[in-house]
C-alpha cells in the first residue's frame, strides 16, 4: 500500500533521521560511512523501506529494540535485521489479524482526537509540528498484513556495530520485555531507548513486563549513562527526544513503585484496558490492577 506522507522524516543530528509514523511509533535512522542502521520499522501499515531508502544509500541493517508487533512491522522488506536472541521466535511470525484490526480501530479514534486538537492548538499553543501531526491512515489500511521477517542476527550486551567512523553499542535493557535493548552512539552521547523509556505511558502491566526487573535495568542505565548522554530518542508518543535527566527521574520512579511509595490509581491504558497508573512529572507507569 502507499505510505506517500505517511512518515515524518526529521533530520536529528548528522547521519541521524527520525522515521516516524507520528502518534504511533518513532524509528530511527543511523548513517556511518559505509552502513546505516534503522532502529525498528514499526507498524508495517506503509513502506518503511522507501522511507530509509530516501534519507541514504547505504546498505541497511534493521536492528529491533525488542519484539512487539508495532515495533518490527516493516522487518519482510529488508534482508539484514538483528535483534537480541529472545526476539527472534516473534520477529519471524507474522502479526495476527485481530491485532492488526484492533490497532486500526485505535489509530481511527486516535485521528479523531488530533484533529478535534488541532483547532485550538492552531488557536492557541502551536505545539504540533510536521514532524508530530498525526497523518491519515494510508490507502488500503484495511488490507494491512504483517508477513514474519527474516531470521536476525543475535546481538549481545555490550556489541558494538561499526558503521564505518561511527559506532552503536548494544545495551541489553530487559524489563519492559526480556528481549528490550538500547543503542548507544557513545561519541555523540545519543541513546536510542525503544520502550525502555516512554515519555507518555511506561507499559509496564504487560504479562512479559518485570517491574524489579525494569527498575534495577533503569538504576544501571542511569548509572552507566550519567554525564555521557546529550539526547535520548524514545519510540513513543510524539516526544520524540527528551534531555538526559529523563533516564533518572525513570529510574526513580521505578525503584518508588517497587518498594511501595508510590501508590498508583486505577485507571485504563491507551486500549481501555484496567491499569493501576502511577503518576510522575513527565510520565505515568501503568501497572496491573492486582499490583497496584
């Protein structure tokens, strides 16, 4: 199906692209000189492959942060792809039906609430931008397939992939899932955070979700990380880069939940479905009811 205007391309840093399908799921294009990385491919809903294709000529290796189907949607059109090993059963099956049709029922409703927004927004506060307003979903959505993808390529902890004069390491980051990692532009002091870190809501009520996990993978990170990051680059909502302080004030709020101080309400996540939401400054963690 075409995806003509369906992703925002966003010049970030040089040899850095956002690729994103705004409201849905931010990827992320790294350029060295002899390669290119993409972070994610996304929902698949449109040619993710032609996007990339727009931004460098370089060979492109697709490196999944993790395994969840709106991450990893566009993974059939390329040859090379590469995740960390717990992914790859998910990475080579295609996406069910019902999921497919449930996330467009969504993504319907969430065009319907941008474009009663953009009025006041164009009114009042010019937050949107063409980077960030949602588009319509492309033509022939409802015939939307997500074939599996070829085998990846295991990635370990600490690898660091050479882009020709520029390097990404692989940071092993279990929690959210227990194939999730980050890459890490050490040189630039850039973190691609996939849902390691979500300036929206932190899904972390999902049965493949850890919460001590999470929070001990979050402390670690903000660690390891302090004083080296300039930017991080996360896969959701239209945030899609927050200042360094971010991984701490997560990790803070992780440890609060985990020992018991913070005390979350009931609520819903984004598919209406019963949360306990426990809320921070510039974020909410959503977890199980029954955990609340």
């Amino acid at each position: 199906m075409s995806g003509d205007g369906w992703f925002a391309l966003d010049g970030l840093q040089p040899g850095t692209w956002l690729v994103g399908e705004p409201g849905h799921v931010n990827c992320f294009l790294v350029a060295g000189a002899e390669r290119a990385v993409l972070i994610d491919t996304g929902l698949g809903i449109a040619d993710i492959g032609l996007a990339a294709r727009q931004l460098t000529d370089r060979p492109v290796l697709v490196v999944n942060t993790h395994g969840h189907s709106d991450h990893r949607g566009g993974n059939w059109r390329f040859a090379d792809v590469a995740a960390h090993p717990l992914a790859a059963a998910a990475l080579t099956q295609p996406v069910g039906r019902e999921y497919l049709t449930g996330y467009l029922e969504v993504a319907r409703a969430q065009l319907g609430a941008y474009q009663r927004a953009r009025e006041s927004d164009d009114r009042f506060f010019h937050l949107f931008t063409a980077a960030t307003r949602p588009r319509p979903l492309p033509e022939g959505a409802d015939r939307w397939t997500v074939p599996g993808g070829p085998e990846p390529a295991p990635l370990a902890d600490g690898q660091r992939l050479d882009l020709g004069g520029r390097e990404l390491t692989v940071l092993h980051t279990p929690g959210h899932s227990p194939d999730s990692l980050c890459l890490l532009d050490e040189r630039a002091g850039l973190l691609f955070a996939g849902d390691t870190l979500i300036t929206g809501d932190f899904w972390a009520h999902t049965p493949d979700t850890e919460i001590e996990v999470f929070a001990a993978t979050l402390r670690k990170l903000a660690d390891q990380l302090a004083g080296a990051l300039t930017e991080i680059y996360p896969a959701h909502t239209l945030r899609y880069r927050v200042r360094p302080g971010f991984l701490r004030a997560a990790a803070d709020a992780f440890e609060a939940i985990v020992d018991g101080s913070s005390t979350g309400r009931p609520g819903t996540d984004l598919l209406r479905r019963p949360a306990s939401r426990h809320e921070f400054a510039e974020f909410t963690v959503l977890r199980p009811l029954a955990a609340a």
